[in-house]
C-alpha cells in the first residue's frame, strides 16, 4: 500500500474514536495544555509587566520557558524508561499545575521567571512524550491526520486562549487568568491515570544527558541574558560563548550511548537531520511575533489586553487552518509546499516589519497570517518525512527530537529578539516601534536558510518512498 493510499484511508473519526484513541486523546489534551498555556500566557504577560515592571525581562518569559522545555524534553526518555509512561506524565502535570500558581500569585517579575521554568521544564517533558507515543501507537501512516487533528486543537487553542486570558484579566486579574490554566492540567492527569499503563517499561539503562544538558541549557540562558549586557562588546562575546555550549553539548552527545539527536545532526547531507534543522530554523526566524506583537497591540496599536493577545494569534490561528487544509495532499503537492512554507515565513516576516514601523492594524493583521500559513503549509510534512527517512534505529530518538528542535529554535529566537530590540534602545531609550521592527527584519533574514534547507530537504525526498527508504 502507498502511502498517499494509507492516508485516504485514515480519518479525524479513525483517529478519536478508533482502537488508537487513547493515545490519540492522550496527545491531544498534552498538545492542548501547551497550545493554551502559550496563548494565554503571552496574552497576560504585558499586563503583568506593567504591573511589576521589568519590560527589559520580557523575551526572558518566553526565553526561559521555551530553554527549560528543552531540559525537559531532553530528559523525557530517561524519565519514560525509569518511571514509565503514566508516572512521568502524572508528574509533568502537576509540575505544569505548580508553575501557573506560581505565577498567579509572582510578587515580581523574577517570580514569574521561576514559574515559566517550572511550567516548561514539565511542558517540555509531555511534548516531547506525546511525540513518541505518536510515532509508536498511531503509525507513520496515521501521522498526517493526525497532525491535522493536532492543528485543529491549535486552532481552538488561538481563539479560546486569548479569549480567555483576555476576558479574565480585564474583568479580574491577570492573575486569576495564570490560575485558570490549572484545571486543564489536571484533566490532563486524569487522563493520564485512566488511559495509560502503570507498569514501568523495563529500559536497557538509559542515564540523565547531565551533561549535554548543562552545555545546551547553559549555551541557550547565555544567549539569553545577553540582552542585559553593558556593552555590545559584551554581548557579543557572551552570545559566542553561547554558540560555543551548544556546538559542544552537540558533539558530546554524537557521541553518546543514548543520543538525544540523530547521530549525524550536524551534517547537512541525511534528509532526517536537514529536517530537524528546518523544524528548528522557522520557529527561530518568527520568535519576535509571539515576544512582541501582544506589547505592540497594547502600547501601540491601543488595542486592549483581550484584543491584543488575539492580534498574536492570527498566526497560530493561520497555521492551523492551513494545516487542517493542506493534511491529505499526495506527496507531490507536499513537496511544494515543503519549499513554500519557509518563503511565504520569510515575507511575513518581512511585511510585519513594514505594517508595525506603519502601525498599520491590517497590514500587521495581513503579514501575521502569512507568518502562520507558511508554517502551517509546510511543518506537517516537515515532520512526516523527517521521522519517515530517520530508519528505525533512530526513530524514537528523531521524534522526540522535533519538540527539542522546535522549543530550541525559539528558545534562541526569542533571545536574539530581546538582544536587538534592547540594543537598539527598547523600552527606555526609544519608546517608539522602531527597536521592534529591527527584531522582525532579523527574523526574516533568518528565514532565508530555511528556505534554502527546505529545497534541498525536498529534493532528497521527494521520489523515495518513506516507507522504504533506508536510514543514512
């Protein structure tokens, strides 16, 4: 059977009420806890900057929570093979319960700060899980649907997250809007408890990557809290230092017994590795949208706290649309889109920093869009083929590599925003715009690897079957 023929055959229906539904409503409910988290979150953030101050902290709450999710996701094997499945996802949620208490009730913005690492070191373990329990209980074959499925719990997620975040903060408090993402997780623990096996999965003895983990964490908060340097010259010097650790904890773990990352990441020429460099270079380039669009829609756009945070997610709400739309395509029309998606990122990218220097609404509104249907058209796919040419010896190690990637490309994109629009005078020596727009043309100049990966990644899969094509 093709796989063009597999698909046709694998419906929304098959997926949530078929013999994988558990694992599939279990995936569900994991992305969706991520999905509303973000949303609700960036949507109240302004708000309680305002509150305590600290707007130079701002790429810091998206920056370490997308870094510690990079911990947890790493770590997320290791956890599986020692605890099992349901332990490790009963933890994670109450760890996600913890960290929105904690920033209900932040006396300040380093409080906050504890929270966010706390909610994405759990975050990051049950993405990371829900990607494996996709590739071993759905199937290759159901992976196209099922990213379709999960774009439509994006999609739901962008209109309810603001929504609620919004409504919450303007009638009550921001706080109470941190509170309310509470309940979904512990439905996500009930979920956990009911649906999943208690007994462990013996492992062949898997270790905590302690010290990939301590150059790739360490290389990222570098990057991090650069923006808060005296000096460019300091910054840049600690941004290298940065890019050092990283380089480091990825040639530490080529060689490890239990690698976290394909073997030969670091080479451009296995189509696995290619995709996971285009999974992680497109959140990158659109890091500053979700960092910045909420402020801009405040402080510039006079929008209020509920209208901003849906003025960000035009750009989910985009890429979940155009995801759903664009699941069931053949292989050909796929590898087009492989290719489109980065470019029409690319001229969102650049069209935003155009609409906001304007403080347009609809320009930003028209460019925001096309950030997210350039995501959307195209990820899925990435995906699919990136886990289909990985060869099964590292299947489980590509799949829970993508949220990694993914949560590490906007790890540092969101912290490469902060460092150009502090350096260019946000928010103290240039309230205007213009310290934001220069994040947003960076971004789209960051597109243009992507672009560049993407063609060659469709070359090299566009006329091999995944279902036979040998590992590299």
């Amino acid at each position: 059977m093709t796989q063009s023929t597999a698909q046709a055959t694998i419906g929304w229906r098959d997926l949530l009420l078929g013999p994988r539904r558990a694992a599939v409503w279990t995936i569900c409910l994991g992305v969706s806890l991520h999905a509303f988290n973000w949303f609700v979150v960036n949507t109240i953030t302004p708000s309680a900057v305002l509150e305590l101050g600290g707007a130079e902290l701002l790429s810091w709450v998206t920056a370490f929570f997308l870094v510690f999710s990079i911990v947890g996701s790493s770590g997320a094997a290791f956890l599986k093979g020692r605890l099992g499945l349901r332990a490790v996802l009963i933890g994670s949620s109450l760890l996600a319960i913890a960290g929105s208490l904690i920033i209900a009730v932040a006396p300040n913005m380093e409080v906050l700060l504890v929270g966010r690492i706390v909610q994405g070191f759990a975050e990051g373990i049950i993405m990371a899980l829900c990607y494996v329990i996709a590739a071993d209980a759905v199937g290759e074959d159901a992976l196209p649907p099922l990213f379709g499925l999960l774009a439509a719990v994006w999609a739901l997620a962008t209109v309810g997250g603001p929504i609620l975040g919004g409504a919450l903060a303007h009638l009550w408090s921001w706080r109470i809007a941190a509170a309310s993402l509470a309940p979904l997780a512990i439905i996500f623990l009930v979920l956990a408890l009911i649906v999943l096996p208690a007994r462990p999965k013996a492992d062949g003895g898997k270790g905590w990557p302690l010290l990939r983990l301590i150059f790739l964490t360490g290389g990222s908060l570098a990057i991090c809290v650069a923006s808060k340097s005296e000096t460019p010259l300091l910054a840049a010097a600690i941004v290298l230092a940065g890019l050092v650790a990283l380089w480091i904890g990825l040639r530490i773990d080529r060689h490890a017994r239990s690698p976290l990352f394909p073997a030969r990441l670091l080479s451009a020429r296995p189509a696995s590795s290619l995709g996971l460099w285009i999974i992680g270079l497109m959140p990158l380039a659109e890091a500053s949208v979700f960092l910045f669009i909420p402020y801009v829609g405040q402080v510039h756009l006079g929008l209020n706290v509920m209208h901003a945070g849906q003025m960000a997610s035009i750009v989910a709400l985009a890429w979940s649309f155009s995801a759903m739309l664009v699941a069931r395509l053949a292989e050909k029309q796929a590898t087009r889109l492989i290719v489109l998606g980065p470019a029409v990122l690319t001229f969102g990218m650049f069209m935003l920093a155009w609409a906001v220097n304007a403080e347009t609404l609809l320009g930003t509104a028209i460019a925001l869009a096309a950030c997210g249907i350039g995501f959307g058209i195209s990820n899925g796919f990435i995906c699919q083929r990136t886990i289909g040419t990985s060869g099964n010896a590292e299947r489980d190690v590509t799949s829970g590599a993508i949220p990694t990637f993914e949560g590490l490309g906007a790890a540092l994109g969101a912290a490469f925003s902060g460092i150009i629009a502090i350096g260019a005078g946000f928010p103290e020596l240039d309230s205007s715009t213009r310290p934001i727009v220069w994040s947003f043309v960076i971004g789209g100049l960051l597109g243009l690897p992507a672009i560049l990966a993407a063609i060659r990644f469709a070359r090299q899969t566009s006329s091999v079957s995944l279902e036979t094509q040998p590992a590299e």
